[in-house]
C-alpha cells in the first residue's frame, strides 16, 4: 500500500506517514488519552488500535478514504472529532 495521510481534525494535523502500519498506532495513541466512552473507544480501537487495520486497509484499497467520527467527552457534553486516512501519493 502507498503512503497515508491521517488526521484527527481538531486534535492531530494531517500527517503523512510511510504506510498505514505507522499510522495506526499514533492514532491509537491520540484517541487513548482522551476521555471516550467505553463503548466507543471499544469500536474505535477494533477499527485502529493495536490488532486492528485489516477493515481500514481493505476500505482504502477498494476506495481510497477511512473515517470515523471520535466522540471525546462525556454523555452531555462531547466533541465530535473525525479521523480520516487517506491513500496519499508522494
């Protein structure tokens, strides 16, 4: 797979990385320190953390995009952050 650009918008600028393995990982770690739901982080790490990727890869070879929206915040009051990644060409 060619390179990857990743966001989270409003919480990591776009970045490219080498491949999605590195991606991956430094999304993980952004998503894991804010305050998520149990329920939603659950998801969120099957999509990108650490044993996840196999969906989001076969999402951008067939199209190019992955995303999500990360919910950061409790039940009353959160924030609605989407993650993309992006196939990128360098």
């Amino acid at each position: 797979m060619s390179a990857v650009r990743a966001r989270i918008t409003g919480i990591m600028l776009p970045t490219v990385f080498p491949s999605l393995d590195h991606a991956l990982p430094v999304l993980w770690d952004h998503v894991r320190r804010r305050p998520v739901r149990a329920a939603h982080r659950d998801f969120i790490r099957l999509c990108i953390g650490p044993g996840g990727g196999a969906g989001v890869a076969e999402r951008l070879s067939r199209s190019g995009r992955w995303s999500a929206i990360l919910y950061v915040g409790d039940m009353t009051d959160w924030t609605a952050h989407p993650i993309t990644i992006t196939t990128h060409q360098l």
